[in-house]
C-alpha cells in the first residue's frame, strides 16, 4: 500500500492534451488496394457491414465501423504475398475526421472564447452496452478533466443544449428519445456517441431494435467507435460549441 501511495506521490497525475494525432494503441481509418474477390472477403468479414465493395473499390462507414480488424485480417491473408502494399491495413489514428473539422486549439477557455459561456449536456442511453458509458465517465477524472472546457452534464433535457445519445435505439426507448429531443430547447444539437447510436448495426435486425439514433431524431455530429476513447468524446464537444455558436447567430 505504502509503495503504491509514494508511486502516486513521485509520478503524479498529468492532464493528458486533447489533439487529433491518435495513438498506437489504437486503430483508425482502413486504407490500401486488393483486387475485387479479396475485397469482397473484407466486406463478408465485417459483423456489421460497415465494409462496401462497388466493383474494384471499397467503402467503409465509420459511423457503423467497430474497428474490430476483421475486414484487415481476411484481406492481408490473400493480399499480402502479392504486394506489400495491396493489403488493406489501419492507419494508427483515430476516424476523428468523420466528426467535424474541430480544429486543433484546445485552451483552457476553449468553450468561453467560441461560446461565451459554458456547454450543458444531457446524456441518454437508449440501449447500450454501458462501454461508451464508462468511457464518458473517465472524462471527468483528472486524466481527461472535461470540465476544464467549461462542458457539464444535467439531469434534464430542459436545461441541456445537447443531446449525447449512447447505445443502439431500442423500441422500449424511442419514445424517451423522442420526448428528450422535443424537450431541449433551441438552439439544439444530438450527438450520436459510438457505433451503436452512429451506425445501428451493432446488434443487427430484431424485433426489439430501431437502430441509429438519426432514425428516430435529426443527428448533428457522430463520434465513431466501439467504443470511442475520452479525447474523441471531448474533441466531439468541442465542435459542438462551434456548431452551437453558428446556430445561435
């Protein structure tokens, strides 16, 4: 106990920088080139058909996207003996261009300078895993300090000026959703958080499932992932300020 207390002590915490660079530990954009039967290997691969083949070329929606490998895997198993570079392979950064151009600046008054005041968020899950839940919560911890921003959470949508939407929308909680986002006043923004509520095709078609969240309420940004780290969470925030600030013109 006495070790782990003077580690603390000697190591300190520090406040990790927001930015757009990614990191090793994780995956990001798919790029590369296979012929058409490798690629369509990739597109049979993806649990939640996040990987298009159209003849010779390949898409891949990140807003449904898992980063799970799986397309990589099955096409580097033909590709790779051809050419180096004929596999598809993960770029090591975040798919954090799917949000929004946020802009690199992330100051400490970052949310007074574009808003003038702070950022009031209300959060709902409509059917999630709780790992994008848990993820929300490590940003408050000293490693991530949101509230640094000026962003906080409420306890109702009547005081919110966005709704953060965790979780693939259930048919329990449609309505929930529904009455939220009618309950938010304007100016209003939704963020679909995760692959569940970006994409919807996380746990597939079933009597119990809507899917994406924009399937039920108008989406402004979708933050990708399965789920997506606190930095993606927070750069997500902070180009909701912006988006909030042109609405309010």
């Amino acid at each position: 106990m006495f070790k782990v207390l003077e580690r603390i002590f000697k190591d300190r915490l520090a406040t990790e920088e927001i930015s757009l660079a990614g990191s090793d530990r994780y995956r990001g954009p798919i790029e590369g080139s296979a012929d058409g039967d490798v690629l369509k290997e990739c597109a049979a691969a993806c649990p939640v058909k996040a990987f298009a083949v159209s003849g010779g070329d390949y898409s891949v929606d990140y807003k449904k996207c898992i980063f799970c490998g799986r397309c990589v895997e099955a096409c580097a198993q033909k590709a790779v003996d051809e050419a180096a570079e004929a596999g598809l392979k993960h770029k090591h950064e975040d798919a954090l261009p799917v949000l929004i151009e946020a802009g690199q600046e992330v100051l400490q008054e970052v949310l007074k300078v574009k808003l003038g005041r702070s950022l009031h968020v209300r959060h709902l899950d409509a059917g999630s895993c709780n790992a994008c839940d848990f993820e929300m919560g490590a940003m408050s911890n000293p490693i991530y300090d949101l509230h640094r921003y000026g962003v906080h959470f409420v306890a109702s949508p009547r005081h919110a000026d966005m709704l953060m939407v965790t979780g693939v929308v259930t048919r329990n909680l449609e309505q929930a959703l529904k009455m939220s986002y009618e309950a938010l006043p304007e100016p209003k923004l939704v963020m679909a958080c995760g692959a569940c509520a970006a994409g919807g095709e996380t746990y597939g078609d079933t009597y119990a499932v809507v899917g994406a969240a924009d399937k039920v309420v108008p989406v402004d940004l979708y933050v990708p992932g399965c789920p997506p780290r606190p930095t993606a969470m927070i750069m997500g925030l902070l180009a909701a300020a912006d988006m909030l600030r042109e609405k309010m013109k």
